[in-house]
C-alpha cells in the first residue's frame, strides 16, 4: 500500500475541514497538532482551499495535508501544486481518478455501490471512501456491501462523530474514519482553536479507548507469587487462575513467578487498536520493546512500551 495511505490508516481519523478564510489555516493546523493528529483534509468547498493547502504544507511540514471534495483535475493540480500529498473526492469520478493514478498521486474517491467498488478494484485502487456514510445505510450497509471483496478498504466519511467512531473503527475492512465534528465551520470561523484542539484529543482518547486492564507484580519465585495470589484471594474472594509465568488473582492481579520488567511490576493498558497506540506512543517518543511482543493466530495482542511508572513497566493489551 501506498505510505501516505498506510500513514492515514495508522492515524485513524481524518479531519474533514471547511476553511473560509486562508487565514485561519495556520492556527487550526497547530490546533490539531496540539491535539495529537497531524493530519487535515482541506475541502475545495470554499476559495480558501488552495491558499489553505500552501500555508500548511509550508509552514507545518509534520502536517499530512491532504485535499478533500476535488470534482476536477484542474482541482487536483491546484491541490498537489500547493503541496496536498493525497486527493479525496465524495464519488467515483473516472477523469479524475486515472489522472492521480496516471501521476502516482493518491486518492480515495467515493463509493456507496458494488459497482463503485469494482471500479475502483479495476483501477487497482486498495482503498476508497465510504460517503455519504451514515445517510447510505451505516456500517450495516458497508458490512453487507463489502463482504464479497478481500483487496479492499474503507474511510467512512459523512456522519462519523464521536458516539459511533469506535463501532466503524473495529470492523476490520475500515482503513480510518473521516469526520469534522472536531473541525466544525463555525469552531474555526471563531477562532475557537482551544475547543478544535480539545475535541480532537478527546477523538484520539475514544479511539484508542485505553484503560487499566490490570496490576502486576514481579515475585523473585514461584511459591512466593502463589502465597502473594492466595493472600489477595483470601482477602477480597478473588478465584485464582495459574498460568506458565504467572497467576491471576481474580482479573486485576497477576502475579509473576519471577522477576520481570518494572522494579515493583507493570501496569497493563488494554486498547481497541494496539498498532494505532503503538503508532500514537511514537509520536510521544516512547517506543515498545520488540521482545516482549505475544501474538495470537498472528495478530499482535500484547506488548511491553519502554517507559516506566514509579518503578512499574506500562504493558499494552489488544482488547
């Protein structure tokens, strides 16, 4: 797949913005910065698009900036000329799809048919936009929709918002999800860039969906972790449950046979998605430790991060 697409799928979301005023494009750049998603579709619904697309590019290189709602190819030279590195349209334009391809520049156009999907399929496009979304039939319809093809994903986009993000987001043929509810108009005509930086950081919470999953503690032996499980069981009638390393008493202590990563023992963080956490930890500088991967019929379920909490090791959990 194409990088800058396999980036978009490794961010999740993909503001869709409606820029009035060129002006305004810088500030709600950083605002999404500060909220942890480096990423905005410029739609060319508004004469601001193309100067918007130029102050980003320039002045914001960590931005992946894209241009959404292009009907022309004349729209898409404007918006790779001043420096859009992907192109979205809301349907299946062939003229303008052939040129992208023709130029090796990415594009997701719209579909809502099978017949749309297999047009694209022909074209050797892996990944087109759902739209309009909700108004089209929902997830239902896009389960139902997709269900014959394997070679290809989907970004949902009109009526995504922060109650059914997650619901989109777990089916394994959607690729990210696009949305403006965290760049609504009216937040960046106000200048309310604290409130677009807020929602957005709370879209980046809700899809990754962390919480504790549970304690552990490093005993230095086997008998040792059993008496600490059989106290905490003893204590607040949790079952115990022995494992090859380690014992759980009731599902929020696991006591390890021996001593393991973290001075006192790790914190686990269960996620809806643990590549897209692995993906955002980076963007912290916070890396994972390669050896402690777990896998599961080949997907990744578990995996320690190389950051410490008061002597606790912090491990990731695939829900």
């Amino acid at each position: 797949m194409n990088k800058i697409l396999e980036k978009i799928g490794e961010l999740g979301i993909v503001p869709v913005v409606k820029i009035e005023k060129a002006k305004d494009a810088l500030p709600l750049g950083r605002a999404l910065l500060d909220g942890d998603l480096p990423i905005a579709e410029i739609t060319f619904r508004t004469s601001a698009a193309e100067e918007s697309i130029k102050t980003l590019t320039g002045e914001l290189p960590e931005l992946l900036v894209g241009a959404g709602t292009v009907l022309t190819i004349k729209q898409v030279r404007k918006a790779v000329s001043a420096g859009a590195k992907f192109i979205v349209s809301p349907g299946f334009n062939p003229k303008v799809v052939e040129y992208c391809i023709e130029n090796s520049i990415p594009v997701t156009p719209g579909i809502n048919n099978p017949t749309q999907i297999e047009m694209a399929l022909g074209r050797g496009i892996e990944v087109v936009k759902f739209f309009p979304a909700e108004a089209s039939g929902g997830l239902s319809l896009l389960k139902s929709m997709s269900a014959p093809y394997t070679n290809i994903k989907f970004i949902p986009t009109g009526g995504i918002n922060q109650n059914n993000l997650c619901s989109y987001l777990s089916y394994n043929k959607v690729h990210a999800c696009g949305g403006s509810w965290m760049v609504k108009a009216d937040l960046i005509s106000s200048g309310n860039f604290d409130e677009i930086t807020r929602l957005t950081k709370e879209a980046i919470a809700t899809m990754l969906g962390f919480e504790f999953a549970h304690l552990g503690i490093n005993e230095e032996t086997k008998d040792k972790a059993l008496n600490s499980a059989n106290l905490l069981s003893h204590l607040f009638y949790l079952p115990v449950k022995e494992g090859a390393s380690s014992i759980f008493a009731g599902p929020g202590f696991e006591v390890i046979k021996n001593q393991y990563l973290g001075k006192h023992g790790h914190i686990a963080i269960a996620t809806n998605d643990i590549h897209r956490a692995i993906a955002y930890l980076k963007k912290k500088d916070i890396s994972v430790l390669p050896e402690t991967a777990k896998e599961k019929d080949g997907k990744l379920k578990a995996i320690y991060i190389a950051q410490e909490v008061s002597g606790f090791a912090i491990h990731l959990l695939q829900k």
